[in-house]
C-alpha cells in the first residue's frame, strides 16, 4: 500500500518518554498486586488529572476543561481549522489494569510532543483529549463524558448521577477541582483516534501488534426475572416445587448453547444473578437475572434476543414459575468511518506493524465520537485477553508500535485540506 | 385398635377457647398481609411471652424461666414422676405465618385446662414448655433453646450468638426480661410430644386431619464454590471462557435430576447463590452456592453426597473452573420413639381422626428432645403445604383434632408408672 504524501515514515516516537510518563502516571493509586485503583473523580484519580494537565502545560499546549470534567490539549496548527483529536481515559476500574485508558492518552501526548521535537507543523490543529468517567465502576452509566460532549446525555442527568455513597457526580467534580468552564458540546472535530488495549485475546492468540478497529459489537442488555414459590427445602416434595433457580439454570444454559448453536459471532453471557430470600433452606422464589448478548450483526443479536424469548417461556413453563425479560438496553453494531480506518491500516503498513482488521467486542468513548466524527481505534494486544483486572498487561513493545501507528494516523488525518 | 384404660375418649378440648387464644395471641406483631413478625427476642416475642405466661398462672401452673428463656408451666400430678413434657414455640419467620409453633403452645395449655375443667388428675405432672428461637431466622443456629436443654450446645456459645445488627443473644434475651434463673439442663421429661402444622403437603393433598410422626429426615448441608475467571463479556470469546456461573447451573439441574433418577425420598435443593462480581457486562469469576440434601434414609444421603462431588469435578471439568465442596452441617434421619409414636397413633384412633403415619421433612425442637427422653410429634395440615410465609394456613378444624389428640396422647402417657 503506497504512503500518502503527508505521512511521515521518518517520525517515530519515543518510547523510552513515554515509558517514564507511563511509570510516573501509574505510581498514583497504584496496588499491592501491580494495578490502579483510581476510579471517576477519586482523589488519586483528581492526582492524574493533575499530573496531565502539568504535562500538557509543559508541552506548551493549551488546556481547557469542560463542565464535565473532559480535559482538551490543543497544539494549533498553521490554519485555524477543526482539529484531529486523539484521547482515551484514566479513570480505572476498581483495582483494575494500568494500560486501560491511560495508554491511548499518554500516546496522543507523546504524538504531540514527536511533532514538537521534529519541528512539524501540521495544517489542522492536534487536540489531546482525556474523557471522564468511561469506566462506568462508580458512576453509571459509563462512557459519560464523551456521552455529555456527544449529545446523548444531558448536563443536569450526568451530574445527578450517584455513586453507591450518595455522592453526586457533580459534587465531586467541583470538590476535586474539574467542573470546568467550557461548555461541554461537541466543537465539531474533524476526526477522531483512539490507542486502547484490546480488552480480548485475538491479538495475543494471533501474535500481533496491532489491531485495526473497523467497528464496535452492538448488543442487548436483558434484565430476566422467574417468579416460583418459596417453600420449605425439607417437607416440600419435588413434583411440587416452583423453583426460580432451577429454571434460571435453564436460561443460563441456554445462553451458552445458543452462542454455539447459531454458528455466528454471538456472544452471551449471564452476569449477574440475585437469589431471593437466598436462603440454604428454603427453595428460590424469585431471581433476578441480567443477560449480555453481542454481535457485530445486528441481526444476529435481534435472533438471540427473540430465542431468549423462547427459552424464559421454556424455562418457566418447565417448572410452573411466572416470568419476565426486560430489554434495558440495546446498541446497535457500529462501524467506524471506514475511510478514518483506512487510514489507521495505511499507517500500519507505514510502521511495518503486523496487524489485522478487526471488531471490538468492548464499548469505548470512540462509539460515541463517532456519531459526530470520522472515528477509528488503534488496538494493541491485551495479554490473554484480560482486562479490568491488576493483571492487564500489554508488552511494551506493543505500545510502541500502537503509538507510532496513532502518530502516523493523526499526520495524515491533520494534513487533509 | 383398642383405648388403653388410662385414655378417657369422653373428654375434649375446647376448641372455642383454643381458637379465643390463638387470635388474641396473633394480634401481637400481625402484619397487613395476615402474618405476624415476631423474631426471636423481639418486642414482640417479649409481648408474646408475657401473655403466655399471664395465662399460664391464671390457668394455675407453677412457672419456670430457665436462663435461655425456656419457659416451663407445669401442673403437678399425683405422684412427683418425671412430667409429660409438651409445647413448641412461639418466635416466628419474619412476616411468617400464625400457625408454625404457636399451635404447638396453645395446643398443650388448652390440654392442661381441659383437664382442670374436667377435674381430672394425673399420675405424672404435666408440663408445658416454650423453647426459645426455634426459627433461627434472627439468630442461627435455629433450635437454641432446646438445643442448650439437651445438650447440644453451650449456653455461653448460646449467648454469644449475635444477629445481622450485631446485637448479642445473651444481651437481648436479658434486655426482653427472660433469662431466667433455672438452669438450661434436661430434668429428665418422661416423654415429650408436640403438635405442630406440617409445612409441607402430604397431609392437605391427601385430605387428612392429622400426621402420626415416625421421625425426622436427615440431611447434609453444602457449601460449593467455583472459581472462573472474570473477564469482558464483550470482547473474551467463547472458547475462552471460564463462567463460574454455567458450571453452578450444571449442578443446579444435577441435583434437581438426581431426586428423580435415585428412585428414592431424597430432596435437594440449591438455595442460594451468590455471584462475584455480578456485573451485567462481567463474566462470572466466583459462584457461593449452598446445597440441601435430605432423606429418611442416611444411606441415601450420603449417596447424593457423593454424586454430587462428581456432578462438581464434572461441571469443573466442563468449564475449566476450580471448585471446592465442604460439608457445613450433617443429621442423621432420626425415628422417633416408637412407643411414643404408637401412644399417638392410638390417639388419633380414639378421637376418631383421619390420620396418616408419616415422617418430617423439617426439623423441630423435637428432634432434640429425642436425643434425651421418648418423644413423637402430631402434625395438622398446611394448606397447599404452605410455611414461613404469611400465607400459612390451617384449618380450624383440624387444629382442633390435632389438639384432641394431643390430649389422649399426654393422657395415656401421664397415667404410666
């Protein structure tokens, strides 16, 4: 593939830089077992804040934070046109990895600062950007700074939000100092980038550097509930019991025979299950159970949400028991802009990355840029596939290659006229 | 089958006065929904006591309180024998039902009056006994009172107890005004019987006044754990997964399988389970779940025991998922008495009760009472075997043969030398 004329293959960024930032960043609510616990508007979380903004200050670059807390970085360019941006998150889950996030905005500073050191100028303005609250741990729903900046949700609803305290999210962020000026409303970027671990094991099973991220898994979020009858677990005989649990078990095991059955990308998965009165002794009158089922066919996941139908209906008239299945939620399959992807791929070819194509399995702040932008993502391989948890890891090497994928992307998306 | 000369079938009990009590008594912590909430060593298990005990000396019975609030009401006999000892209790479920203990109580004072109306004395003294927390609901293990009497238990291990707000037993058995000062040892009851609602459905499907009770089922108590792994329920394939939650179903649907492939009168439940981290969007990473496992052969048990640890390694296997399986609790199936059950079965016979010969899925005070003298239970139906909730039911009628029966069974009992 022939390398646009505004690409740079001479530039590299500096890994060894951006190792230390990453070290540096990373001491802050650091764990005994090697991750972060640095969840939305904590106070280690609030000391990260503060840490980039030193950074980006010290890059000469303009910083302003919104009314919700997301932090921008511009480095302008020769016109005063809409700006390539480029960011991701460091907020953490509780106790969670420390390449989450933090390595998609520590790459966009590093692209910056390459720039900086080379002496390129670029036509359309780089912003840097550091979106609150994507984890959704704390305070849900999740994704919320970019959902505020995007138009999905309003101010007011974003600030109401508690976490399991009562703590309002818009207390918070005045009490740790980012309930800032600008407003929050999208100030029409011209594209969007984001570097992220891939939070799955495609790459490492594959052994590759790069993921090039062509669109993000739709899905549905069930909420199920079996009504049975709570008896006596001694006296009542079997032929007479109404059991929620049993036929919960029904359903669970559907989901996973469905994911197998259909022959699709489908995955399912029941995540949460409460069990009420929950007692050794007594059988299961109620449960309460949440179900997950994604795809990148929007199809596929209208079939397995109408199966689910099916086997509820199944389960409860197995075992006498009343039920109920509740959509919360449904996403549908976004692809990114395929021409900002293409873009992403030409830049792995650029940097001699081995890479694939690929679909994202997890939601990121890039599903809701790309409702307003031209969005691609840059993954780097997650090892074993695990996420959210202290054991994330991603060879630093990976990194590299990631960032100088991000860095190639960006300069020819900022040359474009 | 012949009356034994020391029963008397002209005498019964008031069913009136019976019926006066019981609603009088139901008037203290009755909810809306025609239950009452009168947990062990509450305000309302105090109001409950002191009426019983009110009543117990108008009706001329020498009272005792011992120091786990076992209150004894005794009557003498002609000769200082060791007494007919009957009762059950009164502390109930929360928003339980008005018939679980309560008859049990009443049922054995209205003998005792009835006696007094019709002038009759016995060879042996009567007593009637209310054992403290039989639910175990506020404070585990249930049984305490009649569990510290025969020996069971320490009364110091008793005290300690402490329910969820941390409130000791001890303190609020004093606080409530009832930890008396007889000593908590058996003073060798000559026998003991309780009338009790069955709480299960043999009896009301089959239409039938009164259970004759053989014995109590045994049964094992387990806790089970499985530990997968939790990870994205986006992005982790389904090859990859390791859902602690699919391998609890497998052994929620092996223990429902087993009760119908062992042929036998094994029962098994799964009562609880308790999901790690229970996340929507989080695969399964740790499952608690408890198991029940009874029957009144302990042959039987044991074999489900064992299957069941083969049903965990398999379902481990299947999932990749670790798992672990501890015994928390084991009682053997006990007989009761013979003769005791027979001096009831003759009973029934004589009042003329439709009656059946039966065994216990529940367990009772009376479990420990057999441990230490002869003992046997009648039982009254439960509509739809129906217990612990608000809808318990019962009715009149056939607490008033139940009754009678008690009556010609403490009777036979008392006049023996």
């Amino acid at each position: 593939m022939s390398t646009p004329n505004n690409r740079r293959p001479d530039l590299s960024i500096d890994g060894s830089r951006l190792r230390r930032r990453f070290e540096e960043l990373n001491e802050i609510g650091a764990t005994d077992r090697g991750g972060v616990n640095r969840p939305a508007l904590s106070d280690a979380n609030k000391e990260t804040r503060d840490t980039l903004v030193t950074w980006f200050c010290d890059a000469g670059l303009d910083v302003r934070i919104d009314e919700m807390g997301n932090i921008f970085a511009r480095r302008e360019g020769t016109d005063d046109r809409a700006p390539v941006l480029a960011g991701s998150h460091v907020d953490s889950q509780y106790n969670g990895g420390r390449y989450d996030g933090v390595v998609g905005v520590l790459g966009a500073l590093e692209v910056v600062e390459t720039l900086d050191d080379a002496g390129v100028e670029t036509y359309r303005p780089v912003e840097v950007v550091v979106w609150t609250n994507e984890e959704g741990v704390r305070f849900q729903p999740d994704m919320l700074g970019s959902g505020v900046y995007t138009g999905q949700f309003d101010r007011e609803y974003a600030y109401d939000r508690t976490d399991k305290s009562g703590d309002r999210f818009g207390d918070e962020l005045e009490r740790i100092g980012y309930r800032g000026e600008t407003a929050c409303v999208a100030d029409d970027p011209y594209c969007y980038f984001e570097l992220h671990v891939e939070q799955g094991p495609y790459l490492s099973e594959r052994d590759l550097s790069v993921g090039v991220v062509e669109g993000v898994y739709g899905f549905s979020w069930l909420n199920a509930r079996f009504t049975g009858a709570a008896d006596h677990a001694g006296p009542t005989p079997m032929h007479l019991r109404t059991d929620a649990l049993v036929a919960t078990a029904d359903v669970i095991q559907a989901v996973r025979r469905l994911t197998a059955a259909t022959g699709t990308d489908l995955v399912g998965t029941v995540g949460s299950v409460d069990v009420s009165p929950n007692s050794i002794n007594v059988i299961p009158e109620e449960v309460e159970l949440t179900l997950d089922l994604r795809s990148y066919d929007n199809g596929t996941v209208d079939d397995a949400v109408e199966q689910i139908e099916r086997e509820m209906a199944w389960a409860g008239e197995r075992e006498g028991a009343d039920w109920d299945l509740e959509e919360i939620m449904r996403v549908d399959a976004m692809p990114f802009d395929e021409d900002c992807t293409a873009t992403v791929e030409a830049a792995a070819e650029a940097v001699g990355a081995e890479y694939m194509r690929m679909v994202s399995g997890a939601g990121h702040d890039a599903n809701y840029l790309n409702e307003i932008c031209p969005t691609s993502m840059i993954f780097v391989p997650s090892e074993g596939g695990v996420s959210h948890t202290e054991d994330e890891y991603t060879e630093w090497e990976d990194v590299v290659v990631g960032t100088d994928v991000l860095l190639q992307a960006m300069l020819a998306k900022s040359e474009e006229r």
